[in-house]
C-alpha cells in the first residue's frame, strides 16, 4: 500500500523528531555529584529553579554520588556539549581532585566550560552530643596521646572535609584516621552517634543539629568565623594560624559548547546567580563572598588548583 505525500511527511518527521529550535527548546538535565539533602545539592536546587525560568525549560536535577563527587562531574566532562547536560559541582570536584588523585577520568581545566560561581563556605568540625572534647585543644590533646585511635568523617575522599581534616593533622602534628562516606548525610549520622569522633561540615547542615543538642560545633575552618555561626571560633583563632579553607560549588557544562549555547547559559547562569531570592536564599544557607565575575572563573579554577595542591602535598594526602 502505498502513502501520500502528507503521510510520508508524517512518518519522516515522526523518525527524526521535531525540527531543532533555538536553544534550549527541552528539559535540561543538571548532574549533582553529591546525594539528596546535602549542601551541594540544596545550593544546585535553588540555582537549577531559577535557571528554569531564565530558560524557559526545566532544569531537571539528577543526584549522581560517588568517588569524592568524580563520578558525576565525570558523566558531565563526558556528556554530548550541547548544552543540555549541566554539573553543578565543588572544590572538591573541580580543583582538589585534580592534586588528589594520580588517575582522574576528566581534567577541571580542559573539559569545562565554567557558568557561574555562587559563592564559598566554611566547614565547621564538629563533634556529637556524647563526645567529651568540648574544644579543639581538647581534640587535639587526646589524639596526641593516643595515635590513630580518633577517626574523622567526611563525605568523600576529595571534599573540604576530607582535606580540612587532613591539614589539621599536619600542622597539629597527630595521626588520627580518615573514613570517607559516599554520602555526608550518613557522615553526619555517624558523627551524631559517636560511631566517629568528628567530621567538618557546612554550617547549614550542621547548625539545625547544633541547636538541637545533637552536635557540638568546636571550630570553622575559614579564615573569618561563619556568618551563621558566629559564636564558634575560627581553627586559626584557636592555636593554628593562617589555617583557611573553604568550600565553594560552581556550575559548568562539558568543553567545546557551540558559542550561542554557550552564550546563552552564560547569560542565563550570570542572571540566576544574581536573582536577589536566589542570593537571599543562599545567604541563609551560610554562602558567602557573593557570585564571581563569569570573566574570572576559569582563571579562579586554575589558581584553586594550584592552592590545593599545595594543601595536599603538605598533608601527604595523594590517592594513587
């Protein structure tokens, strides 16, 4: 049986799809390399909504955690560059990896192409209800005495976390243990019940239980105490000076974007971070320093993988 012509046109345009509009003219997916309920992804949440609506299509969020946030930032290094793969990854991901690991999949300085910087945190280091140091001297004090004994949490080998402890190790000159989650929300449960001594954590997750009794904040990791907790003094306030590090998220997509796609998301990521509910929001969540020039972001990547690099050599921290 043969078909007319409108039905042979019909069943062409079925098989190929509706005809490519202007970008974006489909849901956008936004890979986060962390699980639900964490600080990364409530920051990429509020970001992903507010990139929805400068878009005109959905920013559909996808939690993909694993190896210290590699694992989805890697999906994201390797995802068609068509703009219709995001990653909304971290320090970790996209500048302490690169000193961390000798084997990365991706490479943060050739296979991105850096949207928008929202701002940084501190961590806090933080111990459970039940644990009897009430100060970092205390902390430090008991693992001088006893090496190897007390084991910090983070959420993954690769993270702030992980490396805050580490640093503090290396200049309070103590051996204590590492044990990486695949998810800080189960760090953080551990840390509460005493199955672990400590960990460090962002200060929106952490402060909830700090105010519920459930956890006790000793420390900040930055160099200035965080805004939501104001009354926990700052490592280097306590004895370790020019200790100061924090974490920071950034939004990117895969490399070799086609320069009207890529300008697009630029413009779009530039006015989402900008949205004053947006910046509101994520001031409550205890992000600070306020969104970075999108002229300076790659250039900023590369000066943080320098920094961290450093960090972990000083720390012996190097995974092979």
């Amino acid at each position: 049986m043969k078909l007319s012509l409108a039905a042979a046109f019909l069943a062409a345009s079925v098989i190929a799809g509706p005809a490519s509009g202007a970008f974006p003219d489909k849901p956008i997916r936004m890979v986060v390399p962390f699980g639900p309920g964490t600080s990364t992804d409530t920051t990429a949440r509020l970001i992903a909504d507010s990139l929805a609506k400068k878009l005109g299509q959905p920013v559909v969020v996808e939690n993909k955690p694993g190896a210290g946030g590699a694992i989805g930032i890697d999906m994201v290094a390797k995802a068609e560059p068509d703009g219709y793969t995001l990653g909304f990854g971290t320090v970790g991901t996209f500048a302490i990896n690169k000193g961390l690991y000798s084997s990365l999949p991706y490479d943060p300085v050739t296979d991105f192409t850096y949207l928008a910087m929202p701002g940084y945190t501190p961590t806090l280091l933080v111990v459970g209800k039940a644990s009897p140091y009430t100060s970092l001297a205390a902390l430090i004090d008991d693992a001088k005495q006893r090496p190897d004994k007390i084991a910090f949490a983070s959420a993954g080998n690769g993270t702030s976390g992980h490396l805050a402890g580490e640093l503090l190790k290396e200049m309070a000159g103590v051996s204590m243990l590492h044990v990486p989650y695949k998810q800080g929300a189960q760090a953080l449960t551990d840390t509460m019940s005493g199955q672990v001594s400590f960990m460090f954590y962002h200060p929106v997750v952490v402060m909830p239980h700090v105010k519920a009794g459930e956890l006790r904040a000793l420390a900040a990791s930055s160099s200035k105490r965080s805004s939501l907790a104001p009354d926990v003094p700052t490592i280097s306030e306590s004895g370790y000076k020019d200790f100061d590090l924090t974490a920071w998220y950034m939004l990117a997509a895969p490399a070799n974007l086609p320069d009207d796609v890529r300008r697009r998301l630029l413009e779009a990521s530039n006015k989402a971070v900008h949205d004053p509910a947006v910046t509101s929001a994520l001031k409550k969540q205890g992000l600070e320093g306020g969104p970075l020039p999108e002229d300076q972001l790659s250039a900023f990547v590369n000066d943080e993988i320098k920094k961290w690099a450093g960090v972990i050599n000083a720390a012996d921290a190097r995974i092979d």
